[in-house]
C-alpha cells in the first residue's frame, strides 16, 4: 500500500458541510483495519480529535450519500459513519502506530494537497473568467455607445448632404433663370 493512486484515493474524499472528508470505513480499508478497530482507538484517544478533525454524520447526510452511490457499501452500512478531515487523517496515523498507517497518510496527505492546488488553480481560473465577462460588458456598452455616435454622425451628415443638395438646386436654379433672362436680353 505504499504507493496508492490519486485517483484511488480522490474517490474516497467527499464534500460534507463544505468540508473534504474521509469516512472512516474507508480509511480502516485504507489501514488494513477494520472499522471497529479504528473507530476504538479513535474513541481511546479523542482528546486528539476535535470537531474540525472528526465528526459523525447526522443521518440526513447518510441519506444523502447513500442517494448519490446508490450501489455501494452505503446501502449496507448500519452504523453512522465518522468523517475525518485532512488534519483528523494525520492524527489517525499517530493513533494507529502502523507502518501502513504511515504509508498511507504520506499518500492521503498528497492527495488532499493535490485538491488544494486543484481548488486554488480553479478559483484562479474562475476570477479570470469574471474579469473576462466584465471587460466583455465594458466593451458592449463602449460598443453601443460607439454606435450611437456613429449613427448621429450619419444622421448629421445626412442632413448637411440634403440641405447642401438644396441649396445647389437653388443656386443652379438662380444662375439657369439669370442666363435665361440674360439670353432673352439679347435677343
């Protein structure tokens, strides 16, 4: 057991009260001891976890997990599980005392700094999409307002166009009556 996969041991982290967890029957596996037996020198040495370490489900939360992996052990498990965070892992390990134990916990410890690094590159990514949506809103509104200038400017040139348009008929309409006159002057 020296060399877990991530992966492996990803699978056996969840997300409860907005915490990344193991439960304890997993970890037992993990250790190569059954769930009574680390739950035992878990309870011989609580003073060693507290509530940001350890906790048990309520049964609501069983529920939910035993909803969402409707085909595992969840189905099967009578007893409320205990969840362990990252730090109540590490304490398993000096509870347990076991070469396994040790082996283990280095594997688990990487694989919750793996999810931290995850978590941080994802919050990274996801402030970089919000800066991106507003410079995208700052843009659009610049857009609409460009567009408005440019339609005023086009109404504006359009009327001087018409009214230059008027003023040469009237122009070209006095010099054609002026040339008129003048001809029928000389005739």
């Amino acid at each position: 057991m020296e060399n877990l996969p991530t992966n492996f041991i990803e699978n056996k982290i969840y997300e409860i009260r907005g915490l990344k967890v193991m439960l304890d029957s997993d970890l037992a596996s993990l250790y190569e001891v059954e769930t009574k037996v680390l739950n035992q020198a878990v309870k011989r040495n609580i003073d060693r976890f507290p509530y940001d370490f350890m906790f048990q489900l309520t049964k609501e939360e069983l529920e939910v997990l035993r909803s969402q992996f409707v085909t595992t052990k969840f189905s099967k498990t009578r007893a409320i599980p205990y969840a362990f965070t990252e730090q109540g892992v590490y304490m398993l390990a000096t509870v347990l005392k076991s070469k396994v134990a040790t082996d283990v916990t280095i594997n688990i410890m990487r694989t919750f700094t793996k999810l931290r690094e995850f978590a941080l590159t994802y919050k990274d990514i996801v402030i970089e999409l919000k800066n991106l949506k507003e410079d995208l809103k700052l843009n659009k509104n610049q857009t609409i307002e460009n567009t408005k200038h440019i339609k005023t400017a086009f109404e504006l040139l359009t009327q001087i166009l018409e009214d230059t348009k008027k003023t040469d008929d009237k122009v070209m309409g006095l010099g054609l009556k002026k040339r008129i006159r003048y001809n029928k002057k000389l005739e």
